[in-house]
C-alpha cells in the first residue's frame, strides 16, 4: 500500500453534505473520491503525478 498523507480543508456545508451522500449511494470512501477528484483535477491541470512516472 502506498504510503498515505492527511489533508484537510473546509467546504460549504451543502457542498459536504452532498459529497457525504453521494459516496454513501455509490458505496466509495470518502477518501477514495477526494483521491479520484484530486487526481482528475492535476491532469485537468497538466500537473504531472507519481503514476506518470514522476
């Protein structure tokens, strides 16, 4: 398993709470989806991650 770090930040609570349902409909982690967002979000950027090799 790789080796893992915490991240924190605040949301709008409608935001969170539409986050908590929707991980809880499709039966994900909340630390899986946050994983997938942030990593669709650097590619969106053209910031490369450690999975290219970096």
């Amino acid at each position: 398993m790789a080796e893992t770090r915490e991240v924190r930040g605040k949301l709008p609570k409608d935001l969170k709470i539409a986050f908590e349902v929707a991980c809880a409909r499709m039966e994900i982690t909340q630390a899986a989806a946050l994983e997938e967002a942030i990593r669709d979000w650097l590619v969106k950027k053209g910031v490369p991650t450690s999975d290219q090799g970096i």
